[in-house]
C-alpha cells in the first residue's frame, strides 16, 4: 500500500507532530501529569490522552502529541476493556455471584461518582461483557468491556448492593479504543527511548511512535481525492464529487481524506446541494 510505504517514510520530526504514544500507565500519577511529562520530554507545545484514568489505575492510556490531539473525539468514545480485583462483604456461591453480574450486562443506568470532574446526573451506558475470571476467597478477579465513560468502581458498587457488598481493590485497562496492552509501553522505556533520541539515535523513539494516520485507518474509511484537487481542499474546500477518485461516498458518515497514501481531512457529510461533506480537521 502506498499509505504504509508513505508512513515508513515519516521523519522523526514528521512523527512528532502527528503521532501517538500508547503508555502504559503506573499507579500513582494522574492521567493529565503523564501527559504532560510526555510534553515536556519531547520538547513539544501539546500532548493530549485518550480517556482519563484515575490516579490508582494502572494500564493503557494513549497519549496524542502535537497536531493528534485533534483527533481526541474519534478516538475517546470508543470501548474501553478492564481487569480488576472486587473485594465481596459476603462469602456468596461463585453460580450466585455470576449470575448477578450477568445482570448487568446491556445498558445500565450511573450516577457518577460524588468526586468525578463531570456533571452528576444520571447516564445510560453499556456493559458489552462482564466476566468472572477466578477467585480468591472474598477477592474476584474479573474483566469487562464497557462503553467509554462507564463507571468500573461504581459498577462494582452497585453490583455490591445485591451481593451483600462489594468494592473494588485494584483495576488495570487493557484496552483503549484501538490501543491495546500488548503494544503499550512502560515509562521507563519511553525515557530510554528520549535518552537516546537527545544523543543522537532516534531508532528507539521512531519505534514507539504510532503515525496517526494509521489509527485514523483503523476507526474511519477513507476516500481518495484526484491530485487537481489537493491544493482546495487542504485550504478547507468543501468536498465535491468532482474530487473524488470513487463514485460514492462510504456509509459512514464520518471519513478520512487521502491523496496518493498521504493523510488530508477528516470530513463529515453533507445534504447542500452538490457539497458531498465538509471538513473537521484539516492537516495542512
């Protein structure tokens, strides 16, 4: 593909701009302060992180550094995966304790904690698997996917409530949006990578920095515009049909731009007249 050709191409310089790091996060700092140690280590104006983790939490935060931060919204609204330790009041059956967290599954009704940064009102939000994965006397051992902006202690709490009382011990994320564990990195590899990177060899950095050209592939299709085009539409041009290199539009409703393997816009459809979409972000 010429997109992945193009992406092997990317200058360290190039990445930085537009690029994620995927960090796994120790217990202890808040989301916010790894972000911005990100910031302050590579020397850059902004960072930005894909789903706040309480400071207790440990596991995969996404970290967007320059011109990516832009693309926050595409990325934070997505599913998010969790493994955590319960801690049950009651010594109940492991059948019992199961079949009430089968209960949850499907939409669910939260209000946020009293110490949480967003309003407290009650919200719907999806619980798409909640697993029991083994047990230690009163301490379960559990995974669950959830929709982003689920409550995983209130959860737990309230699942507590039909239990005879439950709180959460520990929790990890191991899956954020398109970022998964298995390819986070520690902070001390990100500080060996930038140690290296200051000396002069940018091989351990390059290899920690996802292009966000490429996650922006894995979440949005993408259309190819003719090279007449290029110049208008990285101007902030409306999108025409007259650009495109494919007949239609794909289904969805939001979707990336591209020339010859290169990353435009992300555009969103439009009903004015021959105006096929409009752009969101424009990399220029």
């Amino acid at each position: 593909m010429a997109s992945s050709k193009k992406l092997k191409e990317k200058t360290i310089q190039e990445l930085l701009q537009f690029s994620i790091i995927n960090i796994d996060k120790p217990s202890g700092p808040t989301s916010f302060s790894i972000s911005d140690f990100v910031r302050k280590s590579l020397n850059l104006s902004k960072t930005s992180h894909f789903g706040t983790l309480d400071p207790q939490v440990t596991g995969v935060l996404p970290v967007a550094l320059s011109r990516a931060c832009r693309l926050n919204e595409y990325f934070m609204h997505r599913d998010k995966v969790y493994v955590g330790i319960m801690r049950l009041h009651e010594e109940i059956p492991d059948k019992t304790l199961k079949e009430h967290m089968q209960q949850f599954i499907g939409k669910i009704t939260q209000l946020p904690p009293v110490r949480s940064r967003v309003k407290r009102e009650e919200r719907i939000r999806e619980v798409k698997t909640f697993k029991f994965l083994e047990r230690e006397g009163k301490d379960v051992l559990f995974e669950t996917q959830v929709q982003a902006g689920t409550y995983i202690r209130k959860l737990i709490h309230d699942l507590g409530e039909n239990t005879g009382g439950a709180h959460m011990l520990e929790l990890r994320r191991i899956k954020a949006s398109i970022f998964p564990e298995s390819q986070s990195i520690n902070l001390y590899r990100f500080e060996e990578a930038v140690e290296e990177y200051k000396k002069g060899s940018e091989e351990k950095l390059k290899s920690i920095l996802i292009p966000a050209e490429s996650c922006i592939l894995e979440v949005m299709p993408k259309v190819e515009i003719k090279e007449f085009s290029l110049k208008s539409i990285l101007t902030g041009k409306p999108l025409m049909k007259s650009d495109i290199q494919s007949s239609s539009l794909p289904d969805q409703e939001i979707f990336a731009v591209f020339h010859k393997g290169r990353f435009i816009a992300i555009m969103k459809k439009s009903l004015e007249g021959d105006i096929l979409a409009r752009a969101q972000f424009v990399l220029n």
